[in-house]
C-alpha cells in the first residue's frame, strides 16, 4: 500500500489523490495486471479517511479499466490493452507481428502425434496419419494474446522442425515456405471459462471469460492444411460480427 501517498494539507480532494496514487503505481510498474489492492477498509485505517473517499477512488479508475472489482475476492489491476478485430480478420496480427512493435511469440512445445481420431476426422486424414503440434503464446506489449494449440499434417508439411516456425509467421510458412495457396479460414467460436491451467497461461484468474475459437485452414485444393484451437481472454478480446440479415418480400 505504500504506493498511496495522501497530503492532506492541500486542496485536492483525498479520493482524487488515491486515484492518482494508484494510476502512477500502474504506470511506472509498481502495480501490475492482476495485482490485488487493499480494501477500502484497509486503506480507510491506514489514512484515517471516509470510506466515502476511497470508494469514490475505485469507482473512478473501475470507469477508466485500470482496476476491476471480482465478487467475493477483492479489486484487481485490469490495466491490459483489448485486441479488437472484425471476426472474419481473426489473424491480423499474423502482420501485425512483422511490421509492428510489442509483439512476441512464446513457443511452448513442438511434438509430433499419431492417430488422433478427432484430429484425423476434422482434416480428413487416413488413419495412423502423423501431425505436428505446436503450442505457442502470442504476446502484446508482455500480456497473452492468445494461446493456441496448432496441428499441421505431416503429410504436408513434411521436414518441418521447431526452427522452421519460430523463423516464420504461421501462414507465411504455409505460403512462402510450403507454397500453399490459403483459399478459406473457417473459425467456429464458443465462450467458456478458463481452466487454472489456461488461466496461468493467458494470465487470468481461473474461472473467468475465454474465447474458444477453432480454426480449420484450406487451401485452393480444397487440402486441409491446419487446424488451430485459440484461447482468448474474454476481457481482453472484443470481435466484431457482421450479420447479414436476408429480407423477404
């Protein structure tokens, strides 16, 4: 709590100066995401000040995303940049990632898998068909962005080792390195809550908001060249759907 610092002496009202206190601690990295700050109470005993103030306090940074309240467990730092995208440009930061600063890949695991029935049926493979996979973490500015689990057939991407990845964006491989031809991107979205184990990944609490969209790649001969399971946080993430709605006469 010593990043609050109060002067009572001054005509700035007390509830200003702790917003203040706490937007500077977030600022020069003192407080960071997830950070729990003291309850109202706690702060009310340490200053000898109304709880009127410093509710007011959280009230203010809560309207400006900079802490959230969790029911039960207390207020949080919540100070993430939201990645905001139309639904059909679920990639983009494919580019981003080349021409932009702030972004980075964390690469958890390459493995190569065999005969995984659900996998095979959803690329249409043969059975006993291998399948690299890969687990990465896109990072913006420090923060997860999405954690994704990609399953490439090694029949179309044979001599493909981790080195050949980390070089490359994903679909820069396919085209550039494989010379595959993308056709169609078709993503399927389901909201669900985040296990401890996703949650430490994309640096949430357990329990709160992901997005759960899977990604099956084709290209211009209609091969099934990946398919991709991405994690979103749900705070962070917002997507924009056009619907188009048919009129009848």
């Amino acid at each position: 709590m010593d990043y609050i610092v109060l002067d009572k002496t001054i005509k700035t009202s007390i509830y200003r100066q702790i917003a203040a206190s706490i937007t500077a601690a977030i600022l020069d990295g003192r407080l960071k995401y997830n950070d729990k700050l003291p309850t109202e109470k706690e702060i009310c005993e340490v200053f000898d000040i109304s709880q009127t103030a410093v509710r007011m306090a959280y009230t203010a940074l809560i309207k400006e995303n900079k802490i959230k309240r969790i029911k039960g467990k207390g207020t949080f730092v919540t100070n993430r940049e939201r990645y905001r995208v139309h639904f059909k440009e679920l990639y983009q930061y494919e580019q981003h990632m080349k021409t932009s600063s702030g972004y980075e890949v964390v690469y958890l695991m390459f493995d190569t898998i065999e005969d995984d029935s659900a996998i095979n049926r959803i690329l249409k493979l043969k059975t006993n068909t291998k399948c690299h996979l890969l687990h990465r973490i896109v990072k913006k500015n420090g923060n997860p962005l999405v954690y994704q689990k990609i399953y490439l057939p090694k029949l179309y991407f044979p001599k493909l080792f981790q080195k050949h990845v980390q070089e490359l964006a994903l679909f820069d491989l396919m085209e550039q390195e494989y010379h595959y031809q993308i056709k169609s991107l078709h993503n399927t979205f389901s909201p669900i809550k985040a296990s401890s184990a996703d949650a430490r990944l994309l640096n949430i609490l357990p329990g709160e908001a992901v997005y759960w969209v899977r990604t099956l790649v084709t290209d211009d001969h209609q091969k099934n060249l990946a398919y991709i399971i991405n994690y979103f946080p749900g705070e962070f993430t917002e997507f924009e759907v056009t619907v188009h709605a048919k009129r009848e006469i």
